[in-house]
C-alpha cells in the first residue's frame, strides 16, 4: 500500500503541492474517529493512481494549514493539479463519488 508523506510544516506543503503535477492532501487531527477511519479507505483508493503525490497534515501540528486552506472541519481532502485546488472534500466523503471526481481529472492528466 502506498504510503503518505508526513508534511509537517506549511512550506513543506507548499513545496509538496508545487513539486508535483498531480498532489493529494490528507488533512486530518488527533481524536477524529472520521479522520483514522477513512485514511485507510482513501490510502487503498490512491493505489489506482500511481502518479498523485500523496501527503498528510495533521492540524494539531501543522495549525497555520487552518488559515492557508479555510479549514473547518476533518478530515479534508484536497487534490491539487499544477498547484492548483481541483478537488475538497471534508467531513463526510462519499467514496464512490469522490472516485468518480479523481477520476475525470487522472484521465485528463495523465491520459487513459
């Protein structure tokens, strides 16, 4: 299984999201049973999609990640293409859908 990269400051995000053209965010917090819940589930999911650069933010330790990208609730999955914001989802993710989404833009990237 593919594993996330630990990103433990906000230029480390900033450097991870600016170094790849397709990056992926989990952004999660201590005591959310949401958040360790669902990080298997979307770590098994990005199996599908070797060429997303996958990193991980916890909030308790990262706190500025709150004012850079609005967060407000965990966890939150952001996908970036060139550095750009194509995909959030937070909270409550629908696999199935949030699937579909990655998706449409992998085959745009990168090509059937």
């Amino acid at each position: 299984m593919r594993e996330f990269e630990d990103l433990t400051s906000l230029e480390t995000v900033d450097t991870f999201i600016q170094n790849s053209k397709l990056s992926f965010i989990y952004i999660s917090k201590n005591n959310c049973s949401v958040c360790h819940g669902l990080l298997p589930q979307v770590q098994a999911l990005m199996e599908k999609y070797p060429n997303i650069a996958l990193g991980h933010v916890n909030v308790d330790t990262v706190e500025e990640i709150v004012g850079r990208f609005n967060i407000f609730t965990a966890p939150v999955l952001l996908l970036f293409v060139n550095g750009k914001e194509y995909i959030r989802e937070a909270r409550i993710v629908h696999m199935d859908l949030f699937e579909q989404k990655i998706d449409k833009i992998y085959e745009n990237v990168v090509g059937p």
